[in-house]
C-alpha cells in the first residue's frame, strides 16, 4: 500500500549518487520473442541469461571475482554522446496511428505534451487550427488521432472529429516543418469488432494471429498487468477475450485501432473480466463485474511494448564487467526509439547522464517512490528538473547508452531509499464505482459480459453488436 506523503529528502545520502549512477546494466538478448505462454524471467544461468545491472550500493562491497577493485574501469564508461533518435538505421520504416480518449479539460496542447512533443514543438500545430476551428470546444468522449512516423517519432497529422459530419485535419508539410490545418467532411465510421482464441505462445503472438491488432493487445496487457503477469502467469490453454473499436478512414486499407470496449483473460479455469466504463465528462476507466478498480495510479510497466529481458536479483554475471552483480531493476527490451512512459504523476528529480544508466530520467511519486528510466536514446523535450509529469506522459525514448548491448529499458523503483522489484511491489486499486453510478455500471456490465461470452474460440475479428455508448453511464 503506498503511504501519501511526500518525500523531502533525497532517496540517497549525499555522495552516493555518483556511486550508485556509474552502476551498470546490458542487455543479452536483445530482441527476446515471447517464446513460451509460460514464465518470461527465468533466471538462467551464464552470461546469457542475465544481462543487467544499473543501480547497487557501493561497489566495493562486492568485489569482482578476479580480486581487482570493485569499481569498474573509468575506460568503459562511455562519455555522454549526442542524441540520434532520428537515425532510421535502427528504427523501422512507416507510420503508427494512436488514438487518444478526451476527458473534460483534455486540451490538444496538454495530449501533445502527454506524446513527448514540448511547447515549441507543439505551437505550429496550435497556430495551424486556429481559423479552423476552435479548439476550446474539443468535448469529452472523443478522440485525437495522431499518426507518427515510426522511426523517428515526429508527429505527422492530427484529426479530430468536429461533429457527426465534419473532421479538423492537421497535417506536416512536405518540407518537414510547416504545418496547415484544415475542415472537411467526415471520412471514418467507427466499427466494433470482438476476438477470441486460446494461449498457445503468448499474449501478443496469439492475439494478433487471431487479428488482433498489436495496440489492442498492449493495452490489453496494461489493463490486467496488476492482476496477473501475462509473460509469466499464463498457460497454454488459457483463453483470451476482447471487444475493441476500430476507426475506418475512407482511402485506408487498415483501420486505427481505438478503445476496448471489454476484455476477458481465463487462466487456470479462472476468469479475470474487464469492463469499460465512462461517466458524461469522460471519465471512468475499466472495472471488474463487481465494480472493483482494475486501475491503479502506477502503472505496472513503462512501456506499451515490453519483454522483460533481465529481472531483479540480488547477484547476476555482468559480461562486460566481468563480475557478479546485484540488478537492482527490471530490463525491458524493445525497439530503438520506442516511447517511453511515467508510470505515475510525479516530478522529475533528475534528468541527464548518469554513468552506466548513460540518459536516463529519475522521477519522484507521492509515497516516498522514486522511479529511474535508464538507456534512453533520447529524453522528450520539456523534460527537465523539477517539472510535474502525469502517468503515461511520454518521458524519453528507448536506446541503448551507457554500458548497454543493444536497446532496451533499465526501470527501476524505491520506496523510502529501499530498492524493490518493479515486477513483485503492489499498489492499491483506484476507488470503485460510485454508488451514485452503480446502476449505469450494471447496465453496461450485462451488455459487455453478454457480448464477450458469445465470442466463440479461434474465430477471426467479428462485428459485435456494441458501441461506446453502452459503456457510458445514464
């Protein structure tokens, strides 16, 4: 449980920042699949298996096996380099869509900055709508979509639905840097479409052989990731069921994908259901049958995409170090440049290079918790020393500097200057629904519950009769 108050003093004695930022961490399988629906943070054993290493007490109390010092040689740590997030040597080509719920005081600023873009970066899109429209009038329950380049992450359009009939287009130039804006006719319809299938390697693998798409599958990963660990928790045999939006745009080949409307995993026999639901302003979040939270103001992983890479241990082989060391945080692989997420609303407490960790972001959360984001390629703009940050504001991006192999995520949480295993500390659920709400919820409860038992196993995407309007309140 996570007390409310807030830290005053730094979560390490003057001097043993220095120490503990040259701590180091790599990665030794680099692009992991998901392998088996069974545990992802196996331990191993060798060099292998156990590929990281970032934050430790003093070095010298656990010298290195060959009787040399305990401190690693200044010659491999790396000077900080420039940035290179643009560099598409190591991204992929194309775009990404994302699409973004508005909630009564969502401006188009504030879910820009939530992206990773800062106020410079923002302004021509701001500047492009005006005479367009006004957009002081955006209203809850609908949505931004954003669509990226995905290598480099620059943002390329923004559309946001006016009315029933009308659309504001935002969109980069062909020179790369003027943005125009624009009003024209309504070009999507929204679709519902449900998915069903069994646990056979993974989560994400097994969903999107059913046509899944990949979105939907990562958030479906954020909405049960306190109540079950689907890398290690799930079995063969489990099923999985899902009812999801998708945004058709006239031309397009491909929808966007938008919200999941209710999500069902069974795992040993045992269902786990999750259901949508929203109140007039937008607000709401996903809730159990019995009206329990499945949200929690942390949240479990940093990144949409994860595969956990090298867990906590108190003593794993360093291969670049040579040496056994504690890994005192969790190693998430994913692809250069993937965006990296607060887990929680805090402020940043320190941002820069530190050592081993190379560019990283620490951040500071109510409960005394500190959160520390390592081998980032590059931090998003605005991110500086004591600014507040919001759960799931795009902090910086993944790379691989510092001592690192390949690209991953080094994450690690303290509590109270205490170390803790991001994949094993708990928080409590967000409050439930409220009992002025509670017969709206049952409403919504008995269509999504309805909807997801009439999936039938291994069918391919289906329409389902169900819009997000049966997931709001009365």
């Amino acid at each position: 449980m996570m007390s409310r108050r807030r830290s005053l003093v730094g979560v390490y004695p003057q001097g043993a920042t220095q120490s503990l930022a040259a701590v180091v961490c790599v990665v030794a399988l680099l692009l992991p699949s998901l392998g088996q629906a069974r545990s992802r943070r196996s331990a191993g054993s060798g060099p292998d298996s156990l590929s990281g290493g970032d934050s430790l007490p003093d070095p010298n109390v656990l010298p290195a096996l060959d009787g040399s010092s305990g401190s690693p040689d200044p010659s491999t740590v790396p000077s900080e380099p420039r940035a290179t997030r643009g560099d598409r040597s190591d991204g992929s080509w194309g775009q990404v869509d994302e699409h973004v719920h508005i909630r009564r005081g969502d401006t188009l600023e504030h879910v820009l900055l939530l992206k990773g873009l800062g106020p410079a970066d923002s302004y021509p899109w701001l500047r492009a709508a005006q005479g367009v429209y006004d957009l002081r009038l955006v209203q809850p329950k609908r949505g931004f979509s954003l669509k990226f380049d995905r290598a480099t992450r620059q943002l390329e359009s923004v559309r946001y639905e006016i009315d029933g009939r009308s659309l504001l287009v935002l969109e980069r130039g062909p020179d790369g840097y003027t943005v125009t804006g624009r009003r024209e006719a309504l070009p999507y319809f929204v679709e519902v479409k449900g998915a069903a299938g069994r646990i056979e390697r993974g989560l994400r693998e097994d969903t999107m052989e059913a046509g899944v798409p990949p979105a939907i599958a990562s958030e479906m990963v954020d909405i049960f990731g306190w109540d079950l660990e689907v890398g290690a928790h799930l079995n063969p045999g489990d099923e999985f069921r899902v009812i999801y939006e998708n945004l058709w745009e006239t031309g397009k080949s491909e929808p966007t994908p938008g919200k999941i409307l209710g999500a069902e995993i069974v795992t040993r026999g045992a269902p786990l259901i999750a259901v949508l639901f929203e109140t007039e302003d937008g607000s709401g979040g996903y809730y159990r049958p019995d009206g329990g939270a499945m949200s929690r103001d942390f949240l479990r992983y940093p990144l949409e995409f994860r595969e956990i890479s090298s867990e906590f241990s108190m003593s794993r082989y360093h291969p670049i170090l040579h040496r056994w060391r504690p890994h005192m945080g969790v190693d998430l692989a994913a692809p250069r440049s993937t965006p990296v997420r607060a887990v929680a609303d805090g402020w940043v407490k320190e941002t820069g290079w530190m050592g081993g960790l190379g560019r990283a972001v620490r951040l500071e959360h109510v409960g005394d918790r500190v959160t520390t984001y390592g081998h980032l390629v590059e931090v998003a703009p605005g991110i500086k020393e004591g600014v507040t940050v919001e759960q799931g504001q795009v902090i910086g991006y993944v790379g691989s500097t510092g001592l690192a192999t390949g690209n991953h995520l080094h994450y690690e949480v303290e509590e109270g200057g205490t170390v803790l295993d991001p994949m094993e500390f708990q928080v409590d659920p967000d409050s439930p629904v409220a009992d002025s709400q509670r017969r709206g919820f049952d409403r919504v409860r008995v269509k999504v519950t309805r909807a997801l038992a009439s999936l039938t196993l291994y069918e391919r995407p289906t329409a389902v009769t169900l819009s997000a309007a049966d997931v709001q309140g009365e």
